[in-house]
C-alpha cells in the first residue's frame, strides 16, 4: 500500500482510541479510502494484518457499508436523495437532472463517461426539512430542485474545466 | 385555538445569530458550568435526578432514560462504556444534525455529565457516515474541551477521567439500532443481537455493560442536571415530560424543526399554525407522526376511547388536527411519537406509490440476518414498485399485507416490525385507493411527481 505519510500517522492514532483493535476496521477503511479512493484487495490485505484480523474479516464489513467502494469512482461524488421527505417535493427530478447532466446513470459505482462524477441515489440524509437535499463529496446542498442542480452541475464541470 | 409560543430549551442557541460552535461561545453562555456543578454532586444523586425527570428516550423508542441506567451491570467488575447514538437516519428526523453541528459542546457537557454519573471512563459517538462535517465539528469540539480539560484525564483536576472519541459509521441505517451499532463500532457488520441475552446494559460493547443514549436524550440529561429533575417533570405531559423536538418534513408552508414542551401542541396547529398549513391550492391527506415507520394517519378519520386525565377516566373523540403531539396520546390512537419526525403528504400523493418509496428504503437497509426481514422487505418493494412501474393488479393489494403480517414478531430486532407497520397501516388507511390502483393508474395524471 501507497498510503500518504499522513494517512499512516492518522491511521496509527485512531487504533489508540479502541481497547481491541478489530474496532478500528471502520476508521482505517475510510482514512484508507480517502487516501486511495476506493478499497482494493491489497487494501483489505494491508487493513488485516495492520488490525491482525483475517481477510474474511475486513472484506465482510467493506462489502456491507454501501460507503465503501470495491473500484475507482467519479472524481466528485453527488450522493442525491431517494427517500420519502425528498421524493415528495421533487428528489427523483434533482437526480434525473444530475444524469442528464453528466450523460451517466445514477449508481453506486458508475462513472460518468469524463470520469468526473458517480451519481448516486442514497438513503435519507437527515435533512428532510430541507428537501430534496444532495451530498457533493462532503458538503451538504439544501432545497436543490432543477434549476439548482443545474448551477451544482455546472460549478463541477466549471472546476473540472479550470483542472485541465 | 392557535398553537402556544415555541419554547426553545435544547434548540436554544440553533440558528440565533452571532452564535458559533466553538468553545468560547459557549463558554461566554455559561457553558461546562453544570458539569463543573454536577462534579460536586454524588454520582447517584445525578441519577436519581434523571429518574426522577421521567426523562424518555428521543432516539425512537422512548424508553425512560433513568431506568435504562438503574439496569448497568456495575457488580460485573468490568468498565461501563456510553455509546451516543448519533446514527440518525430515520427517514423523517433531522434534529442531531443541527445539534451537533450547531451546539457539539451541548453534547459534549451532557455526555461527560452522563458518564460521571455512571462511572463511565469512555464514551464513544457514533456518528453516521454521510455526516463528516459534522464529525469534524465534534472532533475540533472535543479537542478544545481537552485543551480545557472538560474532557481527559483528571478533569478539573478531579480524579475522574473520561475520555470522549467520535466513531464514523459508513452509510447503513441499522447502525441506528443499538445492539447493531454495538456490532458495528467492534469493527463488524452491524447485525443486531439477540435480546436476550444481549442487554447492552450487561452485555454491551466488548461484552461490557453498555449505555447507548440518543444525542438529543443527553442534552435532557445537562437540563435536568441543571434544573433539577423536578423541574422537568414540570414541562411537558406527566408521562412525556420536558420538551419535544418535531421535524416536519414534506408538504407544508414552512418545515422544519419545532420545540415544544411535549403534549402541548396538537397536530393540527403544529402543521396548520407553525408550519403554515398546506401548500397553495392543496389539503392535507396523510401524516406520519414519528419517523417513517411509524403508522399512518388520515385526515378525515377519528380516534375515539378512554384516556386518563389526571385521576379521571375520560371520553376522547379526536380528528387527527386534535391528536396531542406526545408519546401517550400518539400511541393511544394506534401509532407513535418514536423520533419526532413529522411527515406531511398532500392530496397531490398517491398512497401506493409513497408506500413503495417507503418500502424501498426498508429493502434496502434490511441487515439480512432474518429470512422473515430480509425476504419480505424486498417482496414488499418488489410488489409495490411493480404496481407503479409495471402492471398492478386488484390482488396485489392483499398479497402486500399478507407479507407484512408474515414479519413482525419473527425477527431479532424491531427492523421487522419497523418494515411491516407502514404496509400494515397504508393498507388499513387506504385499502380504497390500494384496492382500485389498478383501475386509477389509467387516469392518473403522466407527469404527476415520481415516488419511486
Ligand atoms: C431499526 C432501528 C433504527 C434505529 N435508529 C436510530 C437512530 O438512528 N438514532 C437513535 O438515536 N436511535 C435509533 N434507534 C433506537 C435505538 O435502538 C435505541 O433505542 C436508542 O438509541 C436509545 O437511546 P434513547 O433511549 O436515548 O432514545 C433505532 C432503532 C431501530 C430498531
Ligand atoms: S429484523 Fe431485519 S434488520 Fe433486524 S436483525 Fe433481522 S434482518 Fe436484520
Ligand atoms: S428524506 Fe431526504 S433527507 Fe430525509
């Protein structure tokens, strides 16, 4: 594994916040994805003797949190709504229009044809009063009908066009 | 009659201008104070004071707080750990958000009061994973209440130490469930245990007696710590007592988060007066009171029995406007208060297809360790989602509810029951619509609003 100095110290502090390793699995999955954007075999491998669990241990727990990712995903992740709250005042629009808008289907590990984005619906973010609400990487986005996930879309590929 | 003033006590500082997260602006609003009081107290006078405040449990199911810490093992020898429950994601509830976000030394205060209560050397918050800001904000929170030494070893230079850490889940919604966020923070898949034997408050985190609270329950427990549990018995209903955070979501004017002291508002003027009634043009058809597993209701029906008032047996006949908003008077009419989350459907909804938004949601975070759960879940979108995108047929309506009533009762946690009611109770409320949907589909308008 090719983890960033920091990553590594980050990764040593949080197994001191647990008096049994194995609870550390979560945390070391996200910093490890963070880093490296997905979780890759020899990650699961390196996580196992890093807690001194077995494979079959790691690769349980990544294959059950739908936040973690078996493969490499779009450079910026909008995580859209699905649930009820944000159904009701427009969420499967905000969805479709993200899709349009980057050409791609909404799932858990589709990318979008420029390898900029995964569209993907998600379960109820605890924002309900201010549906429909969208999660682009960590920031949340509140009250996002058409015309806002148009200007949200637009700033991506705005970003991504000042990149190149 | 028109609904009474808000009365902000958990939600005091949320939104008022000028008023930041970090330490300094607590401090500057009297912040740690109670806690530096409750260290002069006896542990068990604190709770006591919690016992005596009938305290309820704001995570869903209302269990009362006071009794919940008399249950810890503490003969076992082994160290008592505190688990907050900071998961929220009970389609309809929205209130830790802003408390962690917006107050995390609120938090903070009231877990190190919990936990000095209780002899408990450490506490982790378990917080859900889509929420990374607001596990930022706890961490700098937490660091500065080091820095201080509200929070570590010695605290004010007392021989209590207590550490706090935050612990991100990864997007599962059974992480919310006690037993299976305990799984979930041991570094496993959060399949719930079964109870019996596995109590937290015996057998908990690394087989430890456990006490798993909600955030917004250890806020109460600041509250009481400062005004005294008598005092809280004061607000509220005599068996719902100090205030109510409601999350109304869906089709209303304004919605959002209201606080109340419990009981004392009804539904129809916290969705008429406080939330600004229905939208232009529309009526109210459908509200879910306490998360989206609690039971529907519909406008229109009434609600009739014997209720207590005082030392009185009274006669009751309610609209769903009349219904008071408290865990009594909800599960008196056949459904519940659970996480306060309010959600107001319109006569713009069709009750088939917002049940199979609902059922997706059950499919998709069923833990699978329970055929009855697990296969019955996704049988229940299966059906309703075909009923909408594909044919639906006049029998579809029965087989609905005969899967859900193959659930409850058979599962190891209340997943099962969680899943079943919205079926269970969409099709008693609706069998009309449920019923001919076969039949209305023809005429329903193409470009209505898509649910699922
Ligand atoms: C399926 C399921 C999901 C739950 N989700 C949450 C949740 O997101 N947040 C929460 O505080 N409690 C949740 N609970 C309730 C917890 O199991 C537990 O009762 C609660 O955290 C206890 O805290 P309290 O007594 O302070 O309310 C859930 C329960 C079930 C059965
Ligand atoms: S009831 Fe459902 S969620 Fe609960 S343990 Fe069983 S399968 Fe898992
Ligand atoms: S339903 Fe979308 S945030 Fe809750």
């Amino acid at each position: 594994m090719n983890l960033k100095p920091e990553t590594l110290k980050r990764i040593d502090e949080v197994i001191t916040h647990y008096p049994v390793k194995r609870s550390a699995t979560l945390p070391l999955l996200h910093l490890v994805q963070e880093d490296a954007g997905y979780i890759s075999d020899e990650a699961i491998a390196w996580i196992a003797k890093k807690l001194e669990l077995e494979l079959i241990n790691v690769l349980e727990v990544v294959t059950f949190y739908p936040m973690f990712k078996r493969k490499p995903i779009g450079r910026r992740h909008i995580k859209v709504c699905r649930t009820l709250s944000c159904a009701l005042v427009g969420g499967y629009k905000t969805c479709e229009t993200f899709e349009k808008e980057f050409l791609t289907h909404a799932g858990p590990t589709e990318v979008s044809p420029d390898g900029e984005v995964t569209v993907e619906f998600v379960e109820c973010l605890a924002s309900c009063g201010t549906a429909p609400v969208v999660l682009i990487d960590d920031v949340l986005h509140e009250k996002v009908d058409c015309a806002k996930a148009k200007q949200l879309a637009a700033q991506i590929k705005a970003e991504a066009a000042a990149r190149k | 009659m028109s609904a009474p003033a808000q009365k902000r006590i958990i939600f005091q500082h949320i939104d008022e201008p000028g008023y930041t997260n970090d330490l300094a602006c607590y401090l500057k609003h009297g912040g740690y104070e109670v806690m530096k009081r409750s260290f002069a107290r006896p542990p068990q006078e604190l709770i006591d004071e919690v016992k005596k405040s009938g305290l309820r449990g704001r995570g869903g199911a209302g269990f009362p707080c006071g009794v919940k810490w008399g249950l810890v093992d503490r003969k076992s020898g082994k160290p008592i750990y505190l688990i907050v429950n900071a998961d929220e994601s009970e389609p309809g509830t929205f209130k830790d958000r802003y408390i962690m976000q917006q107050d995390p030394h609120q938090l903070i205060e009231g877990t190190i009061i919990s936990c000095f209560a209780n002899n408990v050397k450490q506490a982790y918050i378990y917080i859900r994973g889509e929420m990374a800001e607001g596990a930022r904000i706890l961490e700098k929170a937490i660091a500065e209440a080091r820095a201080t030494n509200f929070v570590g070893p010695n605290i004010l230079g007392s021989s209590y130490s207590c550490e706090i850490f935050v612990h991100r889940g990864a997007g599962a919604y059974i992480c919310g469930e006690e037993t299976g966020l305990i799984e979930s923070l041991e570094g496993k898949r959060a399949n719930p245990r079964i109870k019996p034997p596995y109590f937290p408050a015996v057998l908990g985190l690394y087989q430890c007696p456990t006490i798993v609270n909600n955030v917004e329950t250890l806020c109460h427990v600041k509250y009481i710590a400062d005004v005294g549990g008598e005092a809280f018995t004061k607000i509220g209903t005599p068996n719902h007592t100090g205030p109510r955070i409601f999350c109304v979501s869906g089709h209303v004017q304004r919605p959002g988060y209201y606080e109340f002291p419990a009981g004392t508002v009804t539904m129809g003027q916290l969705l008429n007066d406080v939330c600004g009634g229905p939208l232009p043009g529309r009526t109210f058809k459908a509200v879910i009171p306490g998360g989206s597993s609690a039971k529907v209701m519909r406008f229109g029906e009434r609600y009739k029995g014997k209720r207590k008032v005082g030392t009185d047996m009274v006669d009751y006949d309610w609209g769903v406007e009349d219904v008071p908003m408290d865990f009594d008077s909800l599960g008196m009419i056949g459904t519940m208060g659970g996480s306060g989350g309010v959600i107001v459907m319109d006569d713009s909804v069709n009750m088939v297809e917002a049940l199979a938004n609902i059922n997706a949601f059950y499919s998709h975070e069923s833990c699978g360790q329970c055929t009855p759960c697990r296969e019955g879940s996704l049988w229940m979108k299966k059906i309703s989602t075909r009923m909408v995108h594909g044919d639906a047929r006049p029998e579809d309506a029965a087989l609905l509810k005969s899967v859900a009533d193959q659930i409850p009762g058979r599962t190891i946690c209340a997943f099962g029951e969680a899943c079943s009611w919205p079926t269970q109770s969409f099709y008693l409320k609706f069998k009309d619509e449920f019923d001919s949907y076969s039949e209305a589909k023809k005429t329903l308008p193409a470009d209505r609003r898509v649910l699922v």
